[in-house]
C-alpha cells in the first residue's frame, strides 16, 4: 500500500507519548505510530456500525461503557492521560 504525506496539528503530550512508544519499539516510525492508532480506529468505528445494523441502533451508552470496563479502556466520556 501506498503512502500519502499529509500534515496534522497534535498536542505536544501526544507526540511526546508516541515518540517515546517509537523509542521503546511499539513502531517502526512515528508514522507507522500513528497509521496504526488511525486504522484502530477505524476499525472500532466500523465494528460500531456494524453492531448497530446488528442490534437495529446504537447500544446504549451503559452497555458500551461495561464492555470498555471489561477490556480495561476508559469510559467514552473519559479522557486518556
């Protein structure tokens, strides 16, 4: 697949957070870094439409929230530190 050289504004703790991943040899590169955290969440996106054609609309947000608890994520309300 091919790559395309785009431009994003982040906050500084993020950079520094995925650089430090890259360091530790979580990437291969920053770029990689983040083409990975991109498809994660397009990956959740479309897993979410699809459990919604499934159920016939969105889950309610409680039952979304325990099965974020399950997997040790935060609440969608939450913010990652």
């Amino acid at each position: 697949m091919g790559s395309e050289r785009i431009t994003v504004t982040l906050p500084p703790e993020l950079v520094a957070n995925a650089r430090t991943a890259v360091r530790s040899g979580a990437a291969a590169s920053l770029s990689a870094f983040v083409a990975d955290a991109l498809r994660g969440q397009l990956e959740r996106t479309q897993a979410l439409v699809e459990l919604e054609r499934v159920l016939g609309g969105r889950p309610p947000r409680e039952a979304l929230d325990a099965v974020r608890r399950d997997l040790g994520l935060p609440s969608a309300g939450q913010q990652v530190a």
